[in-house]
C-alpha cells in the first residue's frame, strides 16, 4: 500500500509529539460498495421468497443500490488521486525500491496539481500508464468501456436533468432523437441481471436497471479494471488486504 503512518516530534507548546499519517478513503468507498450492495441483495432474495415487499423495503433497496453505484465510482476516483497525491508529496514507503523509482517518477513528471484535478478521471489511468511507460488500456477493452459506461450512469443520477421517457414498442430507427434512457438500455441491456422489484411496464432505465445486478457489475468492473492498472504498473493494490471482505452477495 502506500501509505505512511509516521509518529514524529513536532515543536509544540506543550512539549508533546503528534501522529502523522495518510488516510485511504478508497478502501473505505469500496466496502461501502459492497456492503450496500448485499444489502440490496438480500432485500431481492427476501421479495424472491415471499413475493411480497413493502413500500419501505423499496425505497431501502434503492437507496442501498444507488449509493453502492456511487461508492463503486468515488473508489475509482479516489483510489487514482490517492496514487497520485503520495507520488507528488513524496509520501510513499516501499521495501522494493524499484516500485520507490516509480512513484518517484510519476511526482515528477506530474507535478501541476491544477491540471491533475482538470483531467478526468479515466484519463488520469491512463496518463499515468503512459508517464511510467507502462502500456495503456485499449479503449474497447471491456475493463476500460465498462468503466466509462459506469461513469455515464453516475454523470447521469448525479447531474440529472429531467427528460420525457418514451415507452414505444417497435420504434422505427431515426423517426425521432433517441433519448438518453434508450441510449442506456441500448448500452446496459443483458450486462447484467435485471432488478426484480421493476414492474413490467417501467421503463428499463433507470427501473429495471438499477438493481443489485447493476451494483454488483459497477463492483465487480472496478476492481478488475483497478487490479489491471496496479498490475501494469507492478504495484500492489490498496485493497489487497481485504479482497475476501468485497462479497456482493450475502
């Protein structure tokens, strides 16, 4: 991992020393990911066995769903900053001292702060990749376009802006603009299980899409697209620690 816990005596009034160390919040979002989303399970195990749910229980399962998508992506966004921030600050500790010269590498070769924070997050993958001359993802390489489909959907719920959805059996092609809901169902439909709870005649976004199998595919991409970069770039990934912890499933 990389980071560093350092007790170190600082000049105080008192007399005292203090504790300095760096957080991982991407380990923190990725169990919340994962937590939420069995718990989003159980709830479609429990309506599988019973048939019957309460509006309650609805609004549970979708807030369990909706803040395990959103977890599984502050993961990604976290898990790059913080590689980065370690190799800018200088605040990296490895035994191996190759995986030291790399770090190092990336602080140097990118160093302005404010053009990190302007590039977007994949890109952020991918400039590292390239700084330390390791090969770049594919763009049609699944574990790259499944993470950008996964953007998509949290750009979408997190800036949403209403739209009319059209519910049109055997719409011929180019009669009117596809909406962004049929552009999702387009992009999402038979990637992963559909959410149970959905009624029939609700559209497939956000409904049927929203489900525990959507949150297990978010979970499930991003760990395998994460454990690629970490294994180009041939350093362990901060979650190593706690694979077995990542179920989706209770």
């Amino acid at each position: 991992m990389t980071i560093r816990m350092d007790k170190i005596p600082l000049e105080t009034n008192d007399g005292e020393s203090v504790i300095r160390f760096r957080d991982c919040f991407s380990v923190r979002y990725i169990q919340a990911a994962s937590l939420l989303c069995r718990s989003g399970y159980t709830i479609e195990k429990n309506y599988a066995e019973s048939g019957e749910i309460s509006q309650e229980l609805v609004l549970q399962h979708e807030a369990f769903i909706l803040n395990s998508l959103f977890s599984s992506v502050a993961f990604l966004e976290s898990t790059v900053n913080e590689l980065w921030s370690d190799a800018a600050d200088n605040a990296y500790f490895f035994t191996d001292e190759k995986n030291e010269v790399l770090l190092k590498t990336i602080g140097e070769k990118w160093k302005n702060e404010n053009y990190f924070d302007r590039t977007s997050m994949v890109n952020k993958y991918q400039k590292i990749l390239a700084i330390t001359d390791k090969p770049v993802f594919d763009e049609h390489n699944p574990a790259f376009s499944n993470i950008r489909n996964l953007m998509e959907i949290r750009n979408y719920l997190m800036h949403y802006r209403r739209e009319w959805v059209v519910i049109q059996n055997g719409r011929v092609p180019g009669t009117r603009e596809e909406t962004r809901v049929e552009k999702f169902e387009k992009m999402l439909k038979n990637k992963f299980r559909e959410n149970p709870l959905a009624h029939s005649s609700r559209p497939y976004f956000p409904d049927k899409c929203l489900g525990h199998g959507c949150a297990e595919w978010a979970i499930v991409n991003s760990l395998e697209f994460t454990e690629e970069f970490f294994s180009r770039l041939e350093l362990p990934a901060p979650y190593d620690g706690i694979k077995r912890e990542l179920q989706t499933k209770t």
